[in-house]
C-alpha cells in the first residue's frame, strides 16, 4: 500500500477537478437532451472554479461561479422553457457540424498544448495566507493603483492601473442593460410582430403560447403566471 | 486546528489536515441537519401561536421537542417514489444539488473569529455566487419531474431568485464597501465595541438598506410571503410535488439551511457578527492575547452571539411567513424591479457619499469607532511607505 504521506495531495485534487472538467466537457457535447447539457455545463464550468480556487485565486473562482455557473443558469431557464415540448426533448448534432466542432475545438487545444508546454517552470501556489493574491490589490489596480507595483517613485508609474479598460467595459455593461431594458419594456401602442405574424402559421398549441406572450406584452413574470390560471 | 494537531498531538501533517476538514465537514452539516430539526419544531409552535392553536404537544414531552425527530423517521421509513415520466437521472440528483449548494455556502461563513471553515479574502462574493445556485437543483427537479405543476413552480422561482439576485448584491456591497474587505471575518472585526458600531447603525442609508436586505433575502430563499415556487392555493406543492420521503426532505434541510445562512450573513454583515450589542468579554479583560483558554471562552461566547442572531433573523422569516398573504408573481417582480433595486442603488450613493464627505464616517461630533481604523489595509504584497501609500490615495480621489 502507498504510505498516504507521501502523496501529494495538491496534485491529486488538481486531477480530479481536472477530469471531472474535461469528462463533463466531453459529456456536454455527447448528451442529447438540453437539460442534461446544462447540467454538465455546470459541473465542467464549477470544476475549473475549483481549479482556480486550488490555485489560490479566491477572486477568480467566486467570478467563475457567479458569472460563468450563474450564467448557464438563465440558459438552462431557456432550455427548459424552450424544450418542454415533445419535439425538442432530444437534439441531434448533425454529422457535418461534428467534423466543424472536431476541427475548431482540435485548433484550439493545439493553441492550448502549445501555450501549456512553453511555459519554462510548473510552480504550486505558495502555502500559506501571505502568498495568496488579496482582492483589495485588484480593486485598487481596477481604480488606477497598481499597489503590487513599486514604481511609485515616477508620478506617472502611480496610475499604470487598468482604469480605462475597466471604465469601458463599464460603460458598455450599462448600455447592455438599458438596451434591454428598452427592449424588454411595455409598449402601449402595438403594431403585430413578426413573432405573432409567425406564429399564426404554426400547430395550434405553439400559436396559444405566442398569443399569451403577445397579449401580456413583456410585464415581468407573466408567461409563469399565465399557466397556472 | 491542524497546526494544533501537528504541533501537540503529533499527527503527521497529512492526517491533521484530513481529520480538520473532517471535522469542520461534519459540524457544518450538523448546523444544517441539526437546525432544520430545531427550526422546523419551532416553525410548527410559531405557526400554531399566531393561528392560535398549541401545534404539537405530545411527542417527547410537554413542548414536543421531539415532533421533527418522529417526523425524520417517517420520511426515511415512507417509500421513494418516482414518476412514470420522469428524467430518472435529473430526478434523483436534483436534491442533492440544492443540498450541495447550501452546505458549499457555510465553509465561508465565519462562526467566530477563528471559527470558519475556509477563511476566504472573497467570502461574502463566494457565500451569494454559491446561494444562487440553489435554484439550480430546484429547475432541475422541475423540469425531471414530468409534471405541470412542478415545471411551472421552478420557473416562477428561477425567475424570482434570478431578479431578486441584483438588489441583494447591491445590498451586499455596502458593508463590503464600508470595511473595505470582502473577507467576512474582517468585516465583523471592523464592527466590534459597542452597539453604535454594528453598519446597522453606521449611517441612516445603511440602516435603510439593512431592511432592502431582509426584504431580498427572504425572496431569494423563497420563503413566504415570496413562495410563489410553492404556491400550495394553485400548484399543489410547486416544484417538489412529485418528490417523497428522504429525498423531500433534502429539500427542506437546504431550504432551512439557506434560510439560516441569509441570517447569519445578515449578522456578519449588517449586526456585527459575533460580536455582541455590549462587548462583554473587553469589559471583564478577556481578550485575544489573556491566554488560549480565554481566548477560546470569547470565541465561544462569540458564536453563542452569532447564532443567536441568526436563529433570531430565522425567527422573523417565521414570523413573516405566518403574518403576511402570498404576493402575486407581478406584485413580487415589481417588488423588486420597482422598488427593492432602486433604493438599493439610491442608498448604495448615499452610503457611499457619506463616506466620502464626513471622514471617519460619522457625522461631526460623534467620535470614530474604533473599527473603523484601517491603517496598512493599502499595503499589498510589497509592501510601501507611508509617503507613497497617500499619494496613492490621492491618486485615486479626485
């Protein structure tokens, strides 16, 4: 028996959030219902947040859940809402779109291996609490400090943060949400829209729900409610 | 604890480390397992008090401490049903996610100063990314469940937690903002002393933004008057009307468990986390420093302070839930698209305004808390001088 002393555990968690990404990667693509899917896009995506929580980057791993396994939440709302029904339970992935997917995903993994195996040395995040990066220096550097730095001495070295970019991507994030909320809103005067002009040439079931989505207009939450009168 | 191991007791640093996640493992699914019993009996004597009844009696004496045990035994001994047309796999997993989540949240939250699972320099943005995917598992038993009534049950409350989500992060902001530190520890250390220095009472924008909090975190863990995922008036049981015996059960240990977490971290956040409303333990000379089992007394002493207001915040969800009628689903997104996120984010400016115009954070006259000192929280890694760290400052302040 190996002594479990002599193991070394770092690697050994990093292999199994490793495999449990990759085989959830993999089972991702082989599945066939959408929910499913989903699911092993969670457990691949919340893997590689144990990655980097193992790797000691607390502030990359919480972001990783939030957005990443947050996210693949709305669009398992929308896999549900969508796939309910009898014909979208099970998808099928064309054999032609496999070989694209194949060929894509290929080049990428080599763009991966090739940025993997130049790296010059493998090191293990340093034990203990004083070598793992605090979120106070991010935020400081998102503001235009970079406290990690010393190059205080030059006035201008003091601002070589990321305050730009971070302002920009701020500034977009806002335009994002007014978008949809200008989109998502209640309009008073209605004109038909191309949804209910489709939808009047579909099976009678899907045309009941379009209607019901047309008729309550966009207040929030009321296609949830409509089924339950 | 693994230090302690190692050094006193001699175990080999492998087994140190394995006996103190074990450890701290099971004491936090004991929090869970354990506080459901206790919060589900008194659920039950709550209820039956504002309905006026005496609820249950009998079991285990003259309160009926024991009505949550003889209910335990009846789930595990009921029979684990499945429906025809179920999503076998989704179906049996989907407690175990809600489960799962509820438990991941606690190894951030701190007990006491020393007693925290994993002390995370992210923890409260770890404790809301990870309470969020509690919904997770409720879709899912939604969707494998094969019923209308569970499918539209999920998706009330995917839509509920997903929006309720933006003002209680906004909410949560605000202590974080204060302390300047997303680590729960720091932030309660930053409210120790008196009373006057818990953020509940920091400036009258967080005060108001502590009751924009209660409001989200009781819609996030859907609890009445919020549960329309359970609306038992028209979906019979929302979500888990097709799920029985242990499996059920999951569900309500993770509801409860999520239940206790919102009010801790309302604690930690906004009550000054274990530290109590008079610090006590200062006042007789106890204090970090008198020796370890002083030391260890004021932990204790601490997490007696913690729980207590948890179970207290848990108690007011009780009392709500009995008090107030269900919302309807437009009465809940208005609720918090019209109401919760903007005074989220009109208190957030204020709260950040006022730390920006009165130094110190307190208005003139009144002195600084003590918490409130953060000298050297500036100083990253490399440390840097004195000189170099105010005009940093300057640097960022206009």
């Amino acid at each position: 028996m190996i002594p479990l002393a002599a193991i070394d555990w770092h690697s050994v968690f990093f292999f199994l959030f490793a495999a449990l990404a990759c085989g959830c990667a993999v089972a991702v693509v082989a599945a066939e219902n959408v929910v499913r899917m989903a699911l092993y896009l969670v457990l691949s995506l919340g893997a590689t947040a144990g990655l980097f929580f193992l790797a000691g980057a607390e502030f990359v791993g919480a972001m990783q859940l939030m957005i990443y396994v947050g996210g693949t939440l709305v669009l398992l709302v929308f896999g549900v809402m969508l796939t309910a029904q009898a014909p979208f339970v099970s998808i099928k992935t064309a054999p032609g779109d496999r070989v694209l997917a194949g060929v894509i995903g290929a080049a990428l993994l080599a763009v991966l291996l090739q940025s993997a195996f130049s790296v010059p040395e493998w090191r293990k995040p340093a034990a203990g609490r004083d070598g793992e990066p605090a979120a106070t220096p991010l935020g400081m550097a998102l503001l235009g400090t970079r406290v990690d730095e010393a190059s205080a001495g030059a006035p201008g070295g003091v601002r070589s943060g990321y305050l730009l970019p971070f302002e920009i991507v701020s500034v977009h994030l806002l335009v994002v949400l007014v978008g949809a909320a200008y989109l998502a809103r209640a309009k008073r005067r209605r004109t038909p829209r191309a949804i209910e002009v489709a939808a009047s040439m579909e099976p009678p079931a899907t045309v009941a729900a379009h209607a019901a989505v047309g008729r309550e207009g966009s207040r929030g939450g009321s296609v949830l409610a409509g089924g339950a009168r | 604890m693994a230090e302690f191991l190692i050094n006193s007791v001699g175990f080999p640093e492998w087994l140190a480390w394995t006996v103190t996640a074990v450890v701290a493992a099971v004491l936090i699914l004991n929090v869970i397992a354990g506080g459901a019993l206790v919060f589900i009996w008194a659920e039950r004597k709550i209820a039956a008090r504002i309905q006026d009844r005496l609820g249950p009696t009998r079991t285990g004496g003259r309160f009926g401490w024991l009505q949550s045990l003889a209910d335990g035994i009846k789930l595990i001994a009921k029979e684990d049903l499945m429906p025809e047309g179920a999503d076998g796999m989704l179906f049996r997993l989907a407690p175990y996610v809600s489960f799962c989540a509820s438990f991941c949240a606690f190894i951030a939250l701190p007990f006491a100063f020393d007693f925290v699972g994993q002390r995370l320099n992210v923890g409260v943005f770890f404790v809301v990314a990870v309470l969020g995917l509690e919904v997770f598992g409720v879709i899912l038993a939604g969707y494998a469940s094969a019923s209308k009534w569970s499918l539209f049950g999920a998706m009330r409350e995917a839509a509920q937690v997903v929006s309720y989500e933006v003002p209680l992060g906004m909410c949560v902001v605000v202590p974080v903002m204060l302390a300047g530190s997303m680590d729960l520890v720091t932030i309660a250390e930053k409210q120790a002393g008196w009373v006057t220095n818990w953020y509940l009472f920091h400036d009258p924008f967080t005060f108001v933004i502590f009751w924009v909090y209660v409001t989200c975190a009781v819609a996030s863990v859907n609890r009445a008057p919020f549960d329309l995922a359970e609306a038992e008036s028209e979906l019979v049981a929302g979500f888990h009307t097709e799920y029985s015996g242990l499996r059920w059960s999951y569900f309500f240990m993770a509801e409860y468990g999520s239940m206790f977490l919102v009010s801790a971290l309302a604690a930690v956040l906004f009550m000054g986390g274990w530290n109590g409303p008079i610090p006590v333990a200062r006042l007789v000379g106890l204090s970090e420093g008198t020796g370890d089992t002083a030391n260890y007394f004021v932990r204790l002493l601490g997490m007696a302070n913690l729980l207590g207001k948890a179970t207290l915040g848990v108690l007011v969800m009780m009392w709500v839930r009995w008090t107030l009628p269900r919302l309807r689903i437009d009465q809940v997104m208005t609720t918090c698209l019209k109401y919760c996120t903007p005074i989220a984010a009109a208190m957030f400016a204020g709260a950040m305004l006022w730390q920006l115009m009165l130094p110190g954070g307190v208005a003139p006259g009144l002195s600084r808390p003590a918490g409130e000192i953060r000298e050297g929280w500036l100083e990253g890694p490399g440390g840097r001088s004195a000189a170099a760290r105010s005009s940093a400052v300057a640097g960022v302040l206009p």
